[in-house]
C-alpha cells in the first residue's frame, strides 16, 4: 500500500499558451483566407518545427527547431511576414 509521504512530485508541465494581440490575428485570419497555412509540431517534448504551405501545395518546413514559446512567436512572425508580402490593400 502506498502512503502519501510515498508519492512523487510530478512535473510541472510548460504552459502552451502564447497571448497574441488583435493585430496578430487579423493576419492569421487573412492568411487563412489567402490559403496560407502555418503551424507549429512538436519533434520531442522540448523542440518543435514551424511548417508552412502556401495555396493547398506541399507542407514546408523550417531549417530550425525551437522551444514551444519561441516556435509561437516565430509563427506570428512568418504570418506578419506573408501579410506583408502579399497584402496590397
């Protein structure tokens, strides 16, 4: 039988959540409606990739791996990037 001072601290799990702001979002929302899809997947528990596929084609990935909140924050960058590049309005 196992007793509470027996039990082993968990873990604490690192937080997925990355704030965003208006202006993040009206980007995303415009990529996705130019079919600009990015995203972010995990390769291990602490490194993921950033994919990215343009008009239904291939999916594409980035050289690099990063950590969870950087993977986020290079997301919103590509997405402010393809905004930029394309938006003509």
């Amino acid at each position: 039988m196992a007793y509470p001072g027996n039990k082993k601290p968990k873990k604490k799990s690192k937080s997925l959540f990355f704030p965003y702001t208006r202006e993040d979002m009206k980007r995303v929302q415009w990529c996705l409606d130019k079919n600009i899809h990015i995203s972010c997947s995990p390769i291990n528990s602490s490194l993921w990739k950033i994919e990215i596929r343009l008009n239904k084609g291939d999916w594409k990935r980035d050289p690099g791996a990063y950590e969870p909140d950087e993977a986020h924050i290079k997301m919103y960058e590509y997405y402010k990037y393809y905004y930029d590049k394309y938006n003509k309005e």
